[in-house]
C-alpha cells in the first residue's frame, strides 16, 4: 500500500462496489456495478441519475440497510478507514445515527407515528452521547430551534402527522445531525416538497454541513437542485457511475452525452415557450449485463462501438471522469 499522504483525505471510500436484488422470479437485478467513490472530508457530493438508476441501493449499502431481497456482491466501503462492509453489529450502531447520519426521502415511512418528535431525538443522544433526559431534552429543543422549527420547547411534545411536510424534513434534519455526524446520507431528502420547501430544505442542510464540518453525501434524481450546492458531481446511470467531476465542470463542460441530456431535460435550460426535452426511451433493464454502452438505445451520440464495447471511465481532465468512448471528442465541444 502507499504511503503517499493524499491531496484531500477521503472519509468515505467505496471501491469497486457491486449490489444486486433477488426480482423474486428467480433471477437477479444487478442494481449498482462496480462503483467507485471518494467522498472527501468536508465536501457535499452529489449522486444523480434518473430514477431506478442504483442511487438508493448505494447509498442503503452504505450503512448497511439494505432490505432482505438485496445484497453486496463486492466491492469494499471503508469509512474513516474502517471497512464497513466486515463490520460487526456493535461497531455499525456506534457508527450509524452517530458518525453518519441518514435522512431519507419520505419522513413519514422513517419518523415513528407513535412517538412525540422530541423523543425521536433524545433517545438517539441519549444512546450515542450518553446524555441524561434532562440534557437530552435541552439538547433537541436546540436541535429543533437550529433547524428551524419555531416554538421548539413547545412543539418538541408534538407527534410527527402534527408538522408539515416541509417541517418533518426538518426534524428528519435535526435527528440526522443530533449528533453531529461526520457524514450525512441524504436520499433525495427534498422530492416530496414543492420547490421553495425543497430549496430551503437543502439551504439548511448546506448551512449545518459549513457550521459543523460535516461531510454530506446528497442523493438527488434533480440535477437542477444539486445546482450551486454540491461541490463535487457523480452522474449514475444503469447502475454505473457516468461521469464524475467538479460541479462547475459537470454544468458547463459535461464530457458525457447521457449528462448532457440530464442538462437539456432540465427546465433552467428550456427557452420559454419551448416544449421540455426529454430523454427519449427507458432506462436499461438491469437484470441484463451486456458489452455495450447502457446508453446506447437512448444515446443521440452512438455510433457502432457503443454496441458492442463498454465504454471506460477514464479522465478526460484532472478530476474529471467520464464513461464515453467519445468522451474527450464531447469534453472538446465546451
Ligand atoms: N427491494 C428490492 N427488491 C427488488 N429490486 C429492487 C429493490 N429495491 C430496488 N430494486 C431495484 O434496484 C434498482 C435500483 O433501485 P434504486 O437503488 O432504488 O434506484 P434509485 O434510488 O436510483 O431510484 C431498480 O431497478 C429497482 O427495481
Ligand atoms: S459510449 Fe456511445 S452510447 Fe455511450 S454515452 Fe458515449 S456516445 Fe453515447
Ligand atoms: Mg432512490
């Protein structure tokens, strides 16, 4: 192993990370191939890609919380250099909900009915911080007050179907970063709220990530909404990440047609009056692997080699990836 020290240390590393789903008719859904990621201390990175795409069963995998039909088939995820894929149960609970937080897309399936939101929070300080009732009550009437929530001290009594959706995010938030995670998994944290909510939501976990040092990993099918927030960009598609780069590149100099296309269906990027480009086709079926480029069928760029050999994910520029055989002829377009 090297022992170069590195220009930025990773805090989080998935290398060469396959997963699949058993579809309950015998075969399998090979939901994320062979993805690598460096996920840098301090920095919000942002996975795109349509629906379907894997972003959901990378970042489950992560943490360890999957569901039952799926499984990591290889690959290695370390964090903070420990390897959580070998992890035992003990280690995974200090590390989950205290080193790395989750905020998922739908807050009513993750908040529990049943339990005022200020219980939500304190039994998970009480646990990884060892903080009395008493503290652990101060403590997320701050958490409430930090994330916005007027009233805390009175509102931290009240049950989840009590808040709005915008407002349940919110706590989602502050349960999240009670305990001042390193990292935060953020799954399309915002896809349920109309668009100002949405944009607040992420103002607020962007302001929590500079205030704490945190690190987030934002998980997005919304290219327009990692817009100006993540400082780094990973493009997924069929399972594979297509591109990979610093978000200035990736929204002005895209060496990839698949996020290029991304760009053209976003509604910033449509004259008014024109109609909304969208990508035309399906994404692939992911219960088949095949030597070709997963975007050919939809891929205005393709030509005969996109059918035939997979395309690699090479450089086209320092810190910047792309998986296209005609990546630099498309990086050289500006
Ligand atoms: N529990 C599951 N059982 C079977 N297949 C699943 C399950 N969860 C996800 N998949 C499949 O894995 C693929 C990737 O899903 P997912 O990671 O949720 O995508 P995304 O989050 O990008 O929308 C999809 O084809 C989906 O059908
Ligand atoms: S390899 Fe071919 S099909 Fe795939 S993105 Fe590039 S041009 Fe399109
Ligand atoms: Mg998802």
């Amino acid at each position: 192993m090297s022992s170069q020290p590195k220009a930025q240390t990773s805090l989080l590393s998935i290398e060469g990370l396959s997963v699949e789903f058993a579809d309950g008719k015998g075969r399998s859904v090979k939901a994320v191939r062979d993805v690598s990621l460096e996920v840098k201390a301090g920095e919000m990175l942002a996975v795109v890609g349509e629906s379907g795409s894997g972003k959901t069963a990378l970042a489950m995998s992560i943490v360890r919380l999957l569901p039952n039909a799926g499984r990591v088939t290889s690959g290695a995820i370390r964090f903070d250099g420990a390897d959580l894929l070998t992890a035992d149960a003990a280690s995974l609970r200090s590390v989950r909900g205290k080193r790395i937080g989750v905020v998922f897309q739908d807050p009513m399936s993750s908040l529990n009915p049943y339990l005022n939101v200020g219980r939500q929070i304190t039994e998970v300080t009480e646990l990884h911080l060892g903080l009395s009732r008493r503290e652990a009550r101060e403590h997320a009437i701050e958490m409430l007050d930090l994330v916005g929530i007027s009233e805390p001290s009175k509102r931290i009594d009240q049950y989840p179907h009590e808040f709005s959706g915008g407002m349940r995010q919110r706590v989602m938030i502050a349960i999240a970063v009670s305990c001042k995670p390193d990292l935060v998994i953020a799954d399309e944290p915002t896809t349920a709220l109309d668009s100002t909510i949405q944009a607040q939501v992420l103002d607020l976990l962007d302001g929590l990530r500079k205030r704490f040092g945190m690190t987030v990993l934002l998980i997005s099918h919304d290219l327009a909404l990692v817009s100006g927030r993540a400082d780094r960009v990973a493009v997924m598609y069929g399972g594979r990440i297509f591109e990979e780069a610093n978000s200035r590149e990736i929204f002005s100099r895209s060496a990839n047609p698949y996020t290029r296309a991304l760009l053209s269906a976003m509604p910033e990027n449509t004259a008014a009056g024109e109609e909304l480009f969208q990508i035309p086709g399906m994404p692939p079926d992911l219960r088949v692997e095949i030597e070709a480029c997963e975007f050919a069928p939809r891929c205005e760029r393709a030509e005969g080699v996109c059918g035939t050999a997979r395309p690699p994910f090479a450089a086209v520029a320092d810190q910047h990836f792309s998986r296209c055989h005609f990546a630099e002829d498309v990086y050289s377009r500006g």
